[in-house]
C-alpha cells in the first residue's frame, strides 16, 4: 500500500521525528522514503543569501537521506524553491506518492518556512494520506503500533480512512479499534427523544462494525468496537490516552448538513492536539 514515502523536513526537531516514523514505516513496507526541502520562494525574493539558504537545503535533503540510507532503507533526495505546501503537494503528484509523513510545528520566526500551519494546509488539500508527527519531546515514539484507533461516523469520509488503517493494523499485528461518537449537542434537536437517539446509537453501531468487518476480511482478529457520547475531538483524545493507542487513523471529511457530527474539522482539531501521530485520509474526488 505505501511504496513511495515523502518526507518533508526543515532540520526541525519535528521534522526529525516524523523521519523516524518515516524509516519505520518504510521498513515495514519495503518502501522508498523520498526526502524534500522546499527553500520558500516567498523569503527568497531579493535575500542576499538565497543561493546560501538554497545550499543549506540541499545539504539537509542529503543528510536526512544519509541517515535513512543507514537502515537500509532506499531513499531519494529532493530540494525546491516554490511556496512550501505547494511544493510538497505538487512533488507528491509528481512522484505518485502514497503517504506523507510531516510534523505538526517546525521552527519559528523567519525560519519557520515548512512546517506548522504548512502541515494543515497539507492535511487538508493532499489527495494522499497524511501522517502528522508531533517532536520527541512532546510525545514518546509509538511505534512499532500496537493499538491503531478508526473513528467513524459511517460517512463516505469516514470510511476512506479503513482500508489503510487494516493494512496498517495487518502489517504490524496490531489491535484496531472502531470509535463513533454521537455529538448529541451538535445535533441541534431534542436528543431526549427515544427514537432519534435509538437512530444515532443504530447508525454508530453499523459504522463501527463495518470496521470490523472489514478488518477481518483482512485477518485482523483483534478488533475492539465502541459507541460513546460526548465532543468528537475530545472524546477521541480520551480514548487515546485511556487505550494506549499508538495512532489514529481518521477521514478528513465526514458527512454535511445536521449528519456532519464527527469528522471534517474535528480531523483538523485531532491533529493539532491528540498525543500520539495522526494519519488523515481524504475520500478520494468521484471519478467522471
């Protein structure tokens, strides 16, 4: 599933992080870890050290690869000048990517010119998944994945995050665990109603077996389903912690209108604060 890995970096110590997630994976996969610097064309512009910054770029390119090439894992270096989230979305295009590992904060002032608010930007334009890392220092290393949680709300959306994570979940016999949560104050109705909230705890309860399902079409045998209320995001954050989840894997949409009650802007918020790496798939566009 994942042959070709692109990993952005700026030398940040987020950035480095999310290169041994990168070699861990590849590993696993028998993939090609593909390592970008992208010099930002915007601070270029009339710089008296633009061919100096555009150096340092290559040299860091060269370095992460050097290290990876170490563990064996074959590696291809990359360095471009352009707007930094343009540049990582037009290289993954260009060489049929299939993940990307960032971080989620990269360096700041100036010198912040790949990672942080790029990353969002990534998450949510990249047609490929995107798994974000958080610094060594902000959380412990989780690989190799032992527990991989799913949120779902049964969405197309949703649905597009399954199949990876089984794989995932296959090639490292780890445990998957299938989450809906019923956003009850977002619904804007009268949730006492017996009937609707009958209706909701039915359609989150299809969600979440449709994870198992398919995880054990997939020879995924430890599975673990469950149906909470409460705040998506929140909600999602708790179980992590309280499961030893290692990672998330999550649609970066789910449904629209008065159904939109788990995924969307809940994956951005997921991103920016679960402890633990986050790997955000968009559904893909209906095809002509």
């Amino acid at each position: 599933m994942f042959d070709e890995i692109l990993v952005p970096t700026d030398g940040s110590e987020c950035a480095q992080a999310a290169v041994g997630y990168a070699e861990d994976l590849a590993t696993r996969y028998e993939a090609r870890v593909h390592a970008l610097c992208v010099a930002d064309s915007r601070t270029l512009e009339n710089a008296p050290r633009a061919d100096q910054t555009k150096q340092e770029r290559a040299e860091l390119a060269e370095r992460t690869c050097n290290e990876l090439s170490e563990s064996g894992v074959e590696v291809e270096q990359a360095v471009r000048t352009d707007i930094p989230h343009k540049a990582i979305l037009s290289y993954a295009t260009e060489q049929d990517i299939d993940l990307v590992v960032m971080g989620t904060h990269g360096r700041t002032g100036v010198e912040r010119f790949l990672l942080g608010s790029v990353t969002e930007k990534v998450v949510r334009l990249s047609d490929v998944p995107v798994l974000t890392v958080r610094a060594e220092e902000e959380s412990d290393v989780t690989y190799p994945y032992t527990d991989i949680l799913v949120p779902t709300d049964g969405s197309e959306g949703a649905e597009a995050a399954i199949s990876p994570a089984v794989d995932i979940a296959r090639t490292y016999d780890a445990r998957v665990h299938a989450l809906s949560v019923i956003d009850t104050m977002a619904m804007g109705v009268d949730v006492r109603s017996s009937a609707i909230l009958d209706a909701l705890e039915e359609s989150a309860r299809s969600a979440v077996e449709t994870i198992e399902e398919q995880a054990a079409r997939a020879s995924v045998s430890a599975v673990e389903t469950a149906i909470q209320h409460g705040y998506p995001y929140r909600t999602i954050r708790s179980y992590v912690e309280e499961h030893d989840i290692d990672l998330v894997v999550m649609g970066t949409h789910g449904r629209s209108g008065i159904e939109r009650y788990l995924l969307g802007s809940v994956a951005e918020k997921t991103v920016r604060t679960s402890p633990v790496p986050v790997m955000t798939v968009r559904m893909p566009e209906p095809q002509d």
